[in-house]
C-alpha cells in the first residue's frame, strides 16, 4: 500500500473501526452502516477523494445477516489514489443513508442499485427504476430473482431449441 493511502487508512480506521483488506494493491475498508456518510465527507474534505466512481452492490444470498454488500469506489485525482468502502446492509429490510448530498453522481449510481438489488436510500430525492420498466416487479441481480429458465441453442441442440421458438403466422 502507498504511503498517502496507508496513512489515510490508518486515520479512518482509527476513527470509524474500519476493517481494511488489502488484495492485489487494491485497498477495500468494511465500514459500519452508521459511519458511512462521515466517513464519505472526511474521505471528501479532509483527504481529496474528490470523485466517486460508482456505487454497486453484492448480494450474498442466503445469507441474510448481512445478505449485501454496497460497495462505494472512490479516487482522488490529486494524490492518484483510489479507494473502496464496502457498507455491509441485512437483507430484511435493506437501507443506507443517500450519499448525493455529498456527490451528485451519488443519484443515478443509487437508483441503479436500488433498481437491480432493492437497496434503499435514505433520504434520495429521486429514488425511482432507471434501468428496468416502472411496472417492473422485483429486483433482477438479486440472487433469488427467478431465472428465465429458456436454454441456450447450440449446434448440438439447434433443431430442437428452433422447433419450440415462436414463429409468425402468415
């Protein structure tokens, strides 16, 4: 790990009883629900993590204490350095507190989430589908989304999977 990121690191899990994991130069911090937006606005103010790439989700299915992951990506393009929060959230009634007050980007990264895994954000002011049809049920990424069960066509079945496809009447 760099220096600069070391000693962020140390200053947040210090502050925040951050786990760190390191893995392949890659520096991930498992955080508390509650700390995530003091920690998000220390990572802004006091040490330049200026952009959040994205935020995405983990879905740990059938565990369900905690059944997700919410995974923030950040950098800072003035030190080069890049850094992940991983916010783990129970799978009865998944929340975290909205982080676009402190990035815009936060909003449509959000809604994603919300759209694919059912992950609420408190306090967005627009958290509505972005990626599915509004009369959508359900949550697609989530683990125990039903699968659409049609089978793959290949050479060896071809005949048989084209003979069940719905062909137009003349």
């Amino acid at each position: 790990m760099e220096e600069k990121l070391q000693a962020i690191v140390q200053a947040l899990k210090e502050k925040f009883e951050a786990q760190v994991e390191e893995f392949r130069d890659e520096v991930h911090l498992l955080l508390a629900p509650e700390h995530l937006i003091t920690a998000l606005t220390d990572l802004r103010d006091r040490h330049g993590f200026e952009m959040l790439v994205t935020v995405t989700a983990v879905d740990y299915w059938p565990q369900t204490k905690p059944r997700f992951h919410v995974v923030y990506q950040l950098r800072s393009f003035s030190k080069n350095l890049v850094l992940s929060l991983r916010v783990p959230v129970d799978g009865d009634e998944p929340t975290l507190p909205t982080a676009t007050g402190l990035y815009a980007n936060a909003n449509w990264r959000e809604r994603e989430v919300w759209d694919m895994f059912g992950i609420r954000f408190e306090g967005h002011p627009d958290l509505r589908r972005i990626l599915m049809p509004k009369d959508w049920e359900g949550h697609p990424l989530r683990k125990d989304y039903p699968l659409g069960y049609e089978e793959p066509q290949f050479t060896f079945n071809f005949d048989e999977i084209d003979l069940s496809k719905p062909r137009a009447r003349k």
